[in-house]
C-alpha cells in the first residue's frame, strides 16, 4: 500500500487520491510533487553528506535556493531534534538520528502526507520515546501521518486510528483503546494465553 500512494508501485485495482486529485499511477516525484512524503523501514540517508545536506536535498524539489534550503534543514533538523547534528556526516549517525534525518528530510518537501515505515524499529525506548515527540510535533503542524509500525508502545500514544493486520488479513480497526484490548490483537501480537 506505502509503495502504492508514493508511486513505487502501481494500484493493481482501485483509486489513490490525495486532496481531490487522483494521483494513483503517479511517479514517485510526481507524488512527492503532489504532497506526499515518505520515509523506508531502512533509513535512506545519503552517507557521504552531512544531516543538513540530507535535509537540504529534499527542499531542493521546489526551490533552487541554497540559502532557504539551508534554513529550512536547519529548522526540519530543530523539529526532529537533530540540529546540534548539521554538520556530522549521515554515515557516523546513530540508527535512530538516522530514521530521524529520514523524516526531517521527507518534511523539507512540505508534504500533507507522512508515509513512515517502522520509524521506531530496533530503538530502545528513550529512543522511542522521542520518536513519539516528534511524531506529535508533526501532528501538530497539520501533517497527515500513515504508520506502519510493529512497536505498540511507540503507536498508541499517537494513533488516532490503528488497523491491525496479521499475515497480510486486517484483524482490527478502531481507536488504539479499542484495538489494544481485542481479544485477536492481543492473540496474534502477545501470543494465546
């Protein structure tokens, strides 16, 4: 579905619409273009540059100019917490600095839409913890955010819906209270009593 709405992959069937446009069939770019950002479960960080040149690269997409793309990584980096970072390069980051230079370089292209695939895989829980900070401060910047994420403790503080799937078949849809006491979610996520 993520490789769908960001155009890796075309929609065998249906309709992907985005804002009144049907975007479905679109090329990456043209759905970057469109409003949609998105990180991948293994971040994609360009590790020969530095956090602010990884930032820098996705505010390239509708402006040319290096001094706003610089202060606009600059503030993106401030939001996901990694502005006392601009300048180490990505390749001496942490795993989660990296998922955190991920996101803040899909927000430099201003989306409506943050696709994000496991951004709290494989972190510890302080680690986890902040990613949840971050992920409100989206919220709370208006961004739509779609998350698919394993780590529940990092989930449900932030859903406002989760959909539960087990083996590719949807078991549960609804508020994160209502999701984390089902009886198949708690079956197939901590195992039959």
């Amino acid at each position: 579905m993520f490789n769908c709405i960001a155009g890796y992959a075309s929609p065998s069937a249906g309709q992907i619409w985005l804002q009144d446009q049907k975007i479905g069939g679109f090329a990456p770019e043209q759905c970057a273009r469109a409003g949609i950002g998105r990180t991948f479960q293994i971040a994609r960080t360009f590790t020969s540059m530095t956090a602010l040149e990884n930032v820098m690269v996705g505010a390239f997409l509708f402006d040319r100019s290096v001094s706003r793309a610089r202060q606009q990584a600059i503030e993106l980096l401030g939001l996901v917490n990694l502005v006392k970072y601009a300048e180490k390069p990505a390749a001496s980051m942490t795993i989660s600095e990296q998922r955190r230079l991920a996101v803040a370089r899909a927000l430099a292209i201003d989306p409506c839409l943050l696709l994000m695939d496991e951004v709290m895989a494989g972190l510890n829980p302080t680690e986890v913890k902040e990613m949840v900070e971050v992920v409100l401060r989206i919220r709370d910047q208006g961004i739509s955010c779609l998350i698919v994420e394993h780590v529940l403790e990092g989930i449900m503080p932030i859903a406002d819906n989760v959909v539960v799937l087990d083996y590719g078949r949807k078991i549960a849809d609804g508020a994160p209270a209502q999701v984390s006491a089902d009886p198949a979610v708690i079956a197939a996520y901590l195992g039959d009593e």
